[in-house]
C-alpha cells in the first residue's frame, strides 16, 4: 500500500471514529436533555407561590407525573408548616406535565415581564427529574402556556381552601356551612377550579347529615347535582 493509499484510507476511516466518539460519550456524559428523558425516573412539578399581606401568604403544591396522589401547602408565613395529600386526576395530570413540556422544562426559562407592576406574589415553577432541576421565578407573565398553567395550580389551591373550610365548618361552625357553600358556588360559576367534582363526596355527607340547616342540604345537594351531571 503506498503513503497516498494509506492517507486516502486513514480520511475514510475519520467520520465513522468521530461518529462512535459522540455515541460513546453521549452514553457516558448524557446531556440535559438526554438525562430528563430516561425511561424509569419519575418527574414532579413544584408551584410556588410567595405573596406576603395576602390571605394565604404561601401556596405550594406538588404534583407527580406517575401518581394521581399529590401535596399541598396552604398557610401564612408565621404559621406552622405542613403537607396535606390530595389527588390530581390523570386527565388533569397529563396537561399539566404537557404544558410544562412545552416550557421546555422551564430550563433557562424568563416568563417575567419586567415591568413596573404591582407585586402579584413570587411565582415559582420547578421541574425535578432524577439529578435533574430547572426552575424559574416570575411576578407576572404574558407567555400563554405559563398562564395556562398557572390557572391550574391556582384553581388547584382554591379547590382546597373550600375543601378545608367546609371540612372545619362542618366539625365546628355547622351554622356557618350555607356560607362555605355560597363561597364555593361563587367560585364554580367563575369555573376558578379545575376538578370540582372531588368535592361530591362532601357535599353528599352535607345534604345527608340532618344536623345542618335545611337550606344548606338544600344548596349541598343542589351543587352535587350540578357536578355529577354538568350541562
């Protein structure tokens, strides 16, 4: 073989090294992208919310995206700290995790406006896979799938304020359940929550307990009425 062969096969032979090079090291050092893919690790979004002088101060809620349980955390900043589960349906689950992909995982993500408005609380959205982390922080945003998912951790929270006030009223202020119901009536015909139908099973122990007033069984029943069958 003489030197010119010997080159002209050495040239040859260079795109396919390079090519194994990058599939070895890509095996070895995986990027970010690769790493959020791996088939096996369990992802979770986090949501944030930090609004000191508001009523509640602090909202944090976690959702999984291979379990229907979740957490959440509802409560002034003095108060004492606490989860409390709750459940987050499939349908439900799939969006949220879609619109986060469509964030691309919020990495590098800057959803604020940057402009002189009033403080509307910190918002944080934070994706957890395995080693992986991405967060990002706003006050107020003008990105459509960042809105979107707002809406639903912050119908998500106000799900379970009702849920719990009517829970409380019902152990200690029965005369004060009608008021809960009109609160939470409020709130579904601005359609601020994204499954209220989990609330059912309250309002069928409400309308079936004779130790509350007749018009607040009349209204608990009415609503599970309503949500069992939607127009």
């Amino acid at each position: 073989m003489t030197a010119r062969d010997s080159f002209r096969l050495r040239c040859a032979f260079l795109p396919i090294a390079l090519t194994l090079f990058a599939a070895v090291g890509a095996l070895i050092f995986p990027t970010t992208a690769t790493m959020i893919a791996l088939p096996g690790q369990s992802a979770k979004i986090t949501f944030k919310r930090v609004f000191q002088g508001s009523t509640p101060e602090l909202i944090e809620l976690v959702i999984r995206d291979d379990s229907t349980a979740a957490t959440y955390e509802i409560r002034q900043l003095d108060d004492d700290p606490g989860t409390l589960p709750f459940e987050v349906s499939v349908t439900l689950r799939t969006k949220i995790f879609g619109l986060a992909a469509e964030l691309h995982h919020f990495e590098g993500l800057d959803l604020d406006v940057h402009r002189k408005i009033a403080n509307l609380g910190e918002k944080t959205f934070r994706w957890e896979q395995g080693a992986v982390s991405h967060e990002t922080k706003f006050n107020y945003t003008l990105n459509p799938p960042a809105n979107q998912l707002l809406q639903i951790f912050e119908g998500l929270a106000r799900q379970q304020e009702h849920f719990a006030l009517l829970s409380r009223r019902m152990r200690y202020d029965r005369l004060g359940i009608n008021d809960a119901l009109l609160q939470f009536e409020t709130d579904l015909n601005r359609g601020l929550m994204p499954e209220p139908q989990r609330m059912i099973p309250l309002l069928d122990q409400i309308s079936s307990d004779p130790k509350f007033v007749d018009i607040a069984r009349q209204r608990a029943r009415s609503l599970a009425d309503r949500l069992r069958h939607p127009s």
